[in-house]
C-alpha cells in the first residue's frame, strides 16, 4: 500500500488535470510530485505555462473533492492506485507516461507476481484468427500466464474467453472506467473477468472511452506484458500502434502466420519478417519464459479458478456441430507406457529431465507432489518446474489439485 496523503494529492491533481495524462505529466515534468505542485502559487508564471488559467481559476485549494473521490470508489469496490503503491505494476513504470493514477476492479493479482502476456488483434477477425487467439488465451492460462487484452470485439474477446475456459488470470484494459461495460455484448464476459481477475483503466469510473482514449489504453496493455502476441490485424491499424510500442518499449513481439491474400494477414506476417517470433502454439511463447520466469508461471497457476464452461459462446459463434464421439481406448498398463515412453528417448523428442520426470510418473503413485518428483529427480525447481510446464503443454502430464502430479489420462494418445 501506498502513503494515503500522497495519494489524496494525486487524486487532486488528476481532478484538476481533468484526468488527461498529456496534462498531468506536463505538471509532474515541471514540479516532480503532486504535492509540490498542491503547495505551488497557481498564478506563478510557471504554474500558468503548464495549467492554463480557466483551470487554475476551476480548481480547488483543499483536498476535500478527492476524499469525496476515493470514498466513492471505495464504495464500488475499486481500487486507485498511484506508483508509489506497492500493488502498482512496475513494468508500468518504465513506459512513456505511466499513468499516475490506476483504477482497478475485481480480483487483482500481484501484478509483479504474474508473467502477462497481451493478445491483440483486429475487431473484424476470420474465424480462423478467432480460434487462434482463443486457443493462445486458452493455452496460455493453463500454464499460468495472465492474458492481458483489452475485451474488445474480435481478437481481445477471443483471447480473454480462452483464458475463462481454462480458469485462469485475466486482466482486462478499458479505456473507459472500469465501472462502464463496452461493448455491451461483452457483459457476461466483464463479469467473469470480475470473477477470475480485474479490469484496469486510467480512466476514472463513469467514464465513456473515446477514440483517443483507446491510444492512450493501448500503452498500458503493452506496459504490463512481457511479451505481445498479434493474431491478425492490418498494416495500418491500431494493432499494428501497439506492436510498434511493443518493439518500442523492449517487449518481445509474436506473431501468428497467416494466409498472405487476406488483409487481416499483412502485419502478422510483416512482423515475422522483421524479426517476431513466429507463433503457432502457446508452447512457442511459453519456451521463452519457461527457466525466465518459473516463480511468476507457478503464481499464475495458484491463481486458477473453476474454469468458465461455454466462455466462447459469448462471441456469437455459428452454432457449433458436435463432433463423433471418438471410440475409448483401454488404459496402457504404467509398465505399458514406461516401455513407450523409454522406446522413444531414442528419437529425440523428448529432454532427459522429461524422461526422467515421465518414468518417475510411471513407477510411483498415481500422483506424485513437487517436492517427491524433485527429490527422485534430482533437478533444480527451476528446471523441474519448466519441464513440468512442457509435458502438461504435450497432453502427458496432469497438474491436480494440492500440486499434485499425475500422468495424462490421455497421453498414451500422445506417445
């Protein structure tokens, strides 16, 4: 937490600024702290070059309208943090302009605790471009990554309904106040955001996003992630502004190949020509934070709610035809699969460390905790933890409740 006071004094000069981020960093460039510019002579000179004199004459001398404003958000249940909350995100701090105030609502992680990862993309996708992202938000979050999207139409939606699928964190950037539901045929999804992260904006509560607002909303979900995957968009687009600040702010950029005749496919693949990662897979983005991050990745997962069963109907599919229901096969016997699992180590597919780690699974219980693989194993958490991320992307490898471990149900399938 914070120094209330100097929050008080943030606020102030927010509700005097009108809450435009260009003004507000024009006074802090010039007086360094909300306070010092509290306590400044509004009709200096000085103070009238960065604050013109229609809202020096406007604003109030006391900090009586910001108490009035943090009660009432505090009656809505949002948070307002400023940067010198220990909840702020740090990452936050280094991009131009951090907002220096930042609204939250729902359930906030410890946003210097979790690996973010934005989706971004066009509003108008393919439906292939749609499946895609929802199959990043969905493969990510079961490996603990928090999606970080902005629940537009289009690519945000997807992206954040496959995170819901798999239960995990989502952050949602507004740019509107985190109270005002857009678009409105988001309104499940905004209360199932609620349910297993929270909304974030620069923009106070009631507040409607305008256009420029959503430039400004753009940085702050490139701010928060380490790295920024773009499904589909156009060469010129408010997807192709946040893969440049992306690059700009030293993120590191994906981006998903797609059919070089469709427009929605220019940038994704102008941007593997220029250097992003090519991306087909959450474990192709998951591979570069897997011994970076294991700690912020082993959050994540501890954050997993029940999983929002149907999330993806919310972006008005065509009805969906079920597929035959595929003939079950008998259950290999564990001395069955260790045999499997020890014919293919020969063909290079799988790491030592994951060798190890599937016949340890397949001489023990039917689940073995962290500490039991680690002791039998004799590899570092680090590594065991990455590796264990690995085999659960490959389908071999079931996390349970408590941190337990267990063989795949259906990675007999995957040998």
């Amino acid at each position: 937490m914070g120094d209330e006071k100097q929050l008080l004094y943030t606020v102030w000069l927010n509700l005097t600024c009108g809450h435009d981020p260009d003004t507000i960093h024009r006074v802090l460039r010039k007086y360094k702290t909300a306070e010092n510019a509290f306590s400044a002579n509004h009709f200096d000179p000085k103070f009238l070059s960065v604050l013109n004199l229609k809202r020096v004459l406007q604003m109030e001398n006391n900090l009586d309208s910001a108490k009035r404003f943090l009660e009432d958000c505090r009656k809505q249940d949002i948070f307002v943090l400023d940067m010198e909350d220990s909840r702020y995100p740090e990452r936050l701090k280094h991009i131009h302009q951090p907002p220096a105030l930042l609204y939250a609502k729902g359930k906030l992680p410890d946003l210097n605790r979790i690996l973010g990862i934005s989706v971004v993309g066009t509003r108008r996708p393919t439906k292939e471009g749609e499946t895609m992202a929802r199959l990043l938000g969905k493969g990510l979050s079961e490996n603990g990554v928090c999606i970080i999207s902005g629940m537009a139409m289009g690519i945000d939606g997807a992206a954040h309904c496959g995170s819901l699928e798999a239960g995990g964190p989502t952050l949602a950037v507004l740019a509107g106040g985190v109270d005002v539901i857009y678009p409105t045929e988001h309104t499940e999804m905004y209360h199932h955001i609620l349910s297993h992260g929270a909304m974030l904006s620069e923009q106070p509560p009631g507040t409607v996003g305008k256009p420029n607002f959503y430039k400004q909303r753009n940085r702050i979900i490139i701010g928060l992630s380490a790295g920024t995957v773009v499904v589909e968009g156009e060469l010129k687009s408010g997807t192709s502004m946040s893969a440049r600040l992306a690059t700009e702010n030293n993120r590191d950029l994906f981006a998903v190949p797609g059919n070089p005749i469709h427009p929605s496919s220019a940038l994704p693949n102008s941007l593997i020509r220029d250097g992003a990662k090519q991306t087909v897979n959450a474990l192709d983005i998951l591979e570069e934070y897997l011994e970076l991050y294991p700690e912020h990745l082993a959050y994540g997962l501890s954050l997993r709610e029940k999983p929002v069963i149907g999330a993806v109907e919310n972006l008005n599919h065509p009805p969906h035809t079920p597929k035959a229901i595929p003939e079950k096969k008998e259950k290999p016997t564990p001395e069955e699969l260790k045999h499997r699992i020890q014919h293919r180590l020969s063909s290079g597919e799988f790491r030592v460390e994951e060798i190890i780690i599937l016949n340890i699974l397949c001489e023990g219980d039917e689940t073995v905790t962290f500490d039991e693989l680690a002791e039998h194993s004799q590899l570092s958490p680090a590594t065991l933890s990455s590796m264990l991320v690995i085999l659960q992307m490959k389908g071999l490898v079931l996390q349970q409740a408590g941190g337990q471990f267990s063989l795949h149900p259906d990675s007999a399938n995957n040998l």
